[in-house]
C-alpha cells in the first residue's frame, strides 16, 4: 500500500503511519491528513524513453500512482550503453570474447 501523508510526502507506506499514529494496521481508518494511493500498472516506455513516477494525482475520483513517459537523459543514454561500450573498446584494443566475457563476470585476480 502507498500513502501520501498530511505534508504530501510521497510515497509512504504503513510504517509511515505507524510512526506517528501508534497501533495503527492496515484496515483501520486513516490518520487525519493521510491519503491512500491506488497503485496503477507501470507503463512501458519503450526505447530511448524512461518511465518516472510522479505525485499521485486523482483519476475517476481516486488518487492514483501517476506515471510518467519521457525521453532519456544523454546521461541516462550513456549509462545504459555503457555496458556495449566498453566490449566494443576492449575488443578493439585486441582483447578476445572469452577474456572480455572473463573481465565482465569478475574471474580476472
């Protein structure tokens, strides 16, 4: 379960609450100013796009995860290639698979 709590923190969970309202389990009425979030499927993004939560907002009258898609960051781009990257640069610098394969699974001493 996920809360917003009366500060709009998000997200928040049942420990959350708990620290600040004693006793309370799932079931019970909801402290004054805390708000349950309906969580909703993750959307795929697709390439070269990412998927980003944001503050719930309310959607047919109930407040909801709201996600987000957009475009990855250079940054983001970068990291995630970094991986073929670096194969493409070892390889070019004359290391076999075997040993670029050695090197990405932690075996060299």
């Amino acid at each position: 379960m996920l809360y917003t709590s009366p500060e709009n923190e998000y997200p928040r969970h049942i420990g959350d609450i708990q620290l600040v309202s004693r006793g309370f389990k799932e079931g019970d009425t909801l402290p004054e100013g805390w708000a349950k979030v309906a969580e909703v499927e993750r959307p795929d993004a697709g390439t070269d796009k990412i998927t980003v939560e944001e503050y719930p907002k309310v959607i047919s009258n109930v407040l909801s995860q709201n996600w987000v898609i957009r475009d990855m960051t250079q940054a983001e781009l970068d990291r995630r290639d970094a991986p073929a990257s670096a194969k493409a640069k070892l390889i070019e610098l004359g290391l076999t698979e075997a040993e670029v394969f050695a090197l990405t699974i932690g075996l060299v001493r």
